[in-house]
C-alpha cells in the first residue's frame, strides 16, 4: 500500500513506477537493459489519466521503454455512471416494489437513507 497523493505531481510518478515494477511483466537481459513483455490498463478517473499522462510525458527521456514508463496504459473508467445507473435500478425496482424477482437486482450498495433519497426525486416518491 503506498501511502503518496496522485494529486502532487512528484507523488504521482512514485506511484506510477512503483505499479510499473511490481504488476508490469519484464525481463531483464545480460547488458543490463529492461525489455518489457506487456502493457498492463491502469484505470482511472479522467483527472487521474491527466495527472498520470503528464507524470508519464516528464519520462520521455528515458532510455528504453521500462524507464519511459510505457508499461502502463492509463484508462478512464466511468465507473461512476454506472454506479449511478444501480442506484437507481436499486430505488425503481426493489423501493418502489416493481419487481417480479427481486433477487435479480440485489446489488451490494452501502447503506443510505432512503426516505430522503425519494422525496429528494418528486418523480420516484
């Protein structure tokens, strides 16, 4: 666990070269060089592949690809849409008792108050 802000720049290429040498697949050679043998996705959201991509470019001078960096392949994931469209799946199916099976849509969410989560929505209350 790496306890650095990918905020901070500095911080950010820490975590980008930790992740590199210990999830990225490579084989070091005789002469000392580093081939690497994959790219590995590194997900994130879009303010993290903007850091991660400006931390990656201050790397370019490297010698080979391993020092470049270029074993990390920065996504954006919008796990966050998704998370939103469960919710409410969760509130419409399950809270509002429009379900045949119910089971179907348990999703494991944390625990909220549902009661001002629907009034805050006139058209779901």
């Amino acid at each position: 666990m790496e306890f650095l802000n990918p905020n901070v720049s500095g911080d950010m290429a820490q975590l980008l070269q930790h992740n590199q040498e210990k999830y990225v697949p490579y084989i070091k050679l005789k002469d000392g060089q580093t081939e690497l043998v994959a790219t590995i996705p590194l997900h994130g959201d879009q303010l993290f592949k903007e850091r991660a991509r400006n931390a990656i470019w201050t790397f370019r001078d490297g010698e080979n690809p391993y020092e470049r960096l270029e074993g990390i392949d920065t996504e954006f994931a919008d796990w966050h849409a998704k998370y939103t469209l469960y919710k409410v799946i969760k509130i419409l199916y399950l809270y509002r008792g429009q379900a045949k099976q119910t089971t179907i849509f348990v999703i494991p969410f944390p625990k909220f108050h549902m009661h001002n989560y629907l009034h805050s929505f006139p058209i779901l209350s």
